[in-house]
C-alpha cells in the first residue's frame, strides 16, 4: 500500500521499462536516444523521481508508441497534461484539491471502467449538485464557501466521463443504507434518489442496491473503488478512502481479492431491474 503519487511513479516507471524492453531497447540506448544520461532513465524506471509529461512523451518517440490511448493513459500517471501537453481540466484547481484527489481524478479520467462499492453517499459521479454541495459541507465544516464552490464544481465536471463519446463503464453496489440516509434540505433527497433512477437506465451504467436483509456482507470494512484499463490491466488499481487519505493497492493478489468481493457483493445485491424498483420507491416516500 503506497499514497499516490509514489504509486504512479512507480507504475510509470514499470510502463515505460516494459515498453522499452518490448522496443528491444537497453537502457543505455534509450537515454542516449533522448538525449540523457543513463541514471535518468533509470531513476524514473525505478519510481525513485518522477517525470515530466514532455520527458515521457519523448521517451514513447523513441519506443515507437503508436497507440494513442496508450499513450494518454501513460502520460496520465506522468503528471498534469494530456497527450497533446495540454494541461487536464483540473489543473486550475490543484490549489484546492489534495494531491491523491488529483490522482483518484486522473485515474478516474483515464479508465475504461469502475467498480465502486458505496456504503454512506451516492457516488460522486452521480451526484445532484444539490447532493454534492450538502455532502461536501458536512465533510469539510468550516470550509470557506468559496472552496466548497470549487469542489462541488470538480464533483460534477468529473461526471463528463459519464457523457463522452466513449464513456466510462460504470458499475456501482450501494449499501440500502445510502439510500435511506437524509442528506441536505428538505427535498434533496428525493431529487438526488430520481437522479439514481435516471442513471441506472443508462446502458453504460450497472447500478445495484445490497439492501439490509443481506445482513453482514464483506463490504461493511468499507468502501472501496476498482479502476480497469483497456490498454493494460497492469495500470489496474484499488482505491481506499480514508478521512485525511487515500490507499492505493496494486498488488495482483489485492486485485484478486477485491475483484472477487466485488463480485460477491453483485451476487448478494438486488438485481439491477429491482433495485431500481427500490430507489424509485424510496424516492416517491422521501
């Protein structure tokens, strides 16, 4: 388990060292290729420094990657511009946001699909606004209206992945308990229970309720966030929330165990068709 940034240095590092290898390149070929000196290439091979998004775009020149996709998802972990060195949406907002929100965003951004088990709120990227504000009041009281502004605004423009061309495949397991618990005025419930019906039609969205006659479940250590990739599995990740942190787990065997949680969370859920009978009728009594 590793914060982060650590944990995207070093699956950088890993992309680009299997990638070189993949080219039939040594080490000392590439630094020369780019222009370095040995120990850079190696530095950021091994995750003990970083790279700039133009120092990996040069060194996917000199592997010959083509793939596009590929090349975003790599440059994804480099740090804050895309494919073309423009700087992602969020880059305006690293002033409020924590460094391993960025990277849940990035990641986030860059997937092809979420698994995500939710066990208090609705998942961010189905959020009302309303929902988001309320939500992000509660956990950040105090907080100038000012900041909790820029985060609500981050909250919903991270549900464009929701909406693109190629959208983010979205599976979610919510707790009964999520939809039970009453958060901001009057109202905002409901509107926000109305808003999961809407997404659980979307063909790109699985949405199932683990209601409360499921009993004890292997969810109730906490939420949790599975994030795939088309291009590789091996940029696949685990997501932990803490109240001041987040974990990262990449390891296979974590992989491994959280995949088969999450499936077995799916099997004990209501199947989709019923569990959008539920919210619905949670929604008409709220």
């Amino acid at each position: 388990m590793r914060h982060g940034p650590v944990v995207r240095r070093r699956k950088l590092g890993a992309e680009l060292r299997t990638l070189r290898t993949e080219a039939g390149i040594t080490s000392g070929e590439a630094a020369r290729l780019a222009g370095w000196h040995q120990s850079k290439v190696s530095r950021i091979e091994t995750g003990t420094s970083g790279a700039k998004p133009g120092d990996v775009r040069l060194l996917l020149d000199v592997y010959g990657v083509a793939d596009a996709q590929l090349r975003e998802v790599i440059l994804a972990l480099a740090g804050s511009e895309d494919n073309g060195g423009r700087q992602h949406w969020w880059h305006p907002y690293r002033g409020v946001l924590p460094p391993a929100y960025r990277d849940f965003i990035s990641l986030e951004s860059q997937a092809s699909t979420m698994r995500t088990l939710e066990t208090t709120v609705v998942p961010g990227l189905l959020q009302t606004p309303e929902y988001a504000r309320a939500v992000t009041r509660a956990a950040m009281d105090g907080l100038p209206e000012e900041r909790i502004d820029a985060l609500v605004e981050v909250r919903l423009t991270r549900q464009d992945v929701l909406r693109s061309a190629t959208p983010l495949r979205l599976s979610a397991v919510l707790d009964e308990a999520v939809l039970r618990r009453t958060v901001g005025e009057p109202g905002v419930m409901a509107r926000q229970l109305e808003r999961l019906v809407d997404a659980a039609r979307l063909p790109h969205v699985r949405l199932q309720v683990l209601p409360f006659a499921a009993g004890a479940h292997i969810g109730v250590t906490g939420p949790f966030v599975i994030f795939s990739f088309s291009s590789t599995s091996d940029l696949d990740v685990v997501v932990l929330d803490h109240l001041t942190s987040s974990l990262y787990l990449e390891r296979k065997e974590d992989l491994e165990a959280y995949t088969e949680a999450f499936n077995a969370l799916q099997v004990h859920a209501l199947s989709p068709d019923d569990s959008l009978d539920l919210i619905a009728a949670t929604a008409a009594g709220a």
